[in-house]
C-alpha cells in the first residue's frame, strides 16, 4: 500500500500523462488537411483574399477559320484558384472537348500553398494533394470509370507540379476587379471573381 502523501502525486502524474497522450492523438488523428506543411507560402494580396478567381475560354462546336476551313472541334478550358490570408490555395481545372458524337470532360482540383511576391510580380502555386473526375461518352455510352475520382500521383504534384504566373498585375476596369496575367504573344489570361465551383 502506498503512502497516503504518493496518492495525489501519482494521480496528478497519470492525469498530465493522459492529458498529453490526448493532445497528441488529437494533432495526429485530427484529420485536418494541412497542405502548407514543408511548402513554400507567403501572405497573399488582400485583394485576392478569400474570393475564388476564375478565368476561362471555349470554342464554338465545329468552327471553322475565316476563309471557310474547317478549325476542329469544340472545346473548353478554364481554371480558377481561391486564397487564403496566409498562404493556403485551392485551384481548380475544367477542360472539355466535344466532336460529333461524344463529349471528354476533365474536372481538377488540387490543394496547397502560394507564393505571391508583389515586387517582382509573380505567383506560384505550390501543389500538396488533390484529385480529378473524367467524364468520357458517345452517343449514349459511357467509358469505363465515368465520374469517379482519381487522386493525381507525383507528377502532378510538388515537387514536380509547380504552377508559376509571370508579371501580373490587379486592375480596374468598368468598376470590376480583375487579376491580369500576360503571355508573352501580349495576350492575358484576366482572372475575376465568380461563383466556386461546387
């Protein structure tokens, strides 16, 4: 039997170590997503803070050249990112094409951190996990696998997967806020608020 004066001792001994025990089971077993972790992240521009960005362009079914060629068929690109204050990301890919028959849709999405330096004026998305869903038929038929999510493997992720956007700049134009990036041909990839994709 132990000493009356051990028992609160003993006790207040097993009560830390459990206390510690749970705290460390609960920052293990969490099950909270945190892609920032070993990834580069910095403060994003306040202007960009908490709105999904979207930018996009598509092609008429079928179209064809000015002279009367025929240009190939449909299709449809877009992407969009969503920002967090320090540095979390969510970006977003839809690409679909579309011939006489059938229709091939890619749904992307990745999670991870970015790097936005305001005076050289460049951003990095740095990729930590996601997934995507391909959607492929004719006629009425569907390919094997249809809509189901696919978790994107090491290639299309950090380290090997960086998306890097070059001399952008936030402008005004007709009261809308748009984050513009530029191609080297002098054409820009203009980037608004919309809706998130659900």
């Amino acid at each position: 039997m132990l000493p009356q004066k051990a028992t609160p001792l003993i006790s207040r001994a097993l009560f830390i170590s459990i206390c510690i025990f749970a705290m460390a089971c609960s920052k293990k077993d969490s099950g909270k997503d945190t892609p920032g972790n070993n990834l580069p992240q910095s403060s994003v521009p306040a202007e960009l803070v908490g709105k999904y960005w979207h930018t996009g362009s598509f092609s008429m079914t079928q179209f064809s050249n000015y002279d009367g060629s025929y240009a190939g068929q449909a299709f449809e690109i877009a992407t969009g990112y969503k920002f967090s204050a320090d540095g979390t990301a969510e970006q977003y890919f839809y690409w679909t094409k579309t011939s006489t028959y059938c229709r091939e849709q890619v749904l992307g999405y990745r999670k991870g951190t970015a790097v936005f330096d305001a005076a050289k004026k460049t951003f990095r998305f740095y990729a930590a996990s996601g997934y995507y869903r391909r959607y492929n038929s004719c006629g009425g038929s569907q390919s094997p696998g249809y809509g189901e999510k696919v978790a994107y493997g090491p290639e299309d992720l950090h380290p090997k997967y960086v998306d890097e956007q070059k001399n952008w700049t936030l402008v005004t134009e007709q009261g809308k806020l748009i984050w513009r990036v530029p191609f080297d041909d002098g054409s820009a990839n203009d980037y608004t608020r919309a809706d998130e994709p659900r």
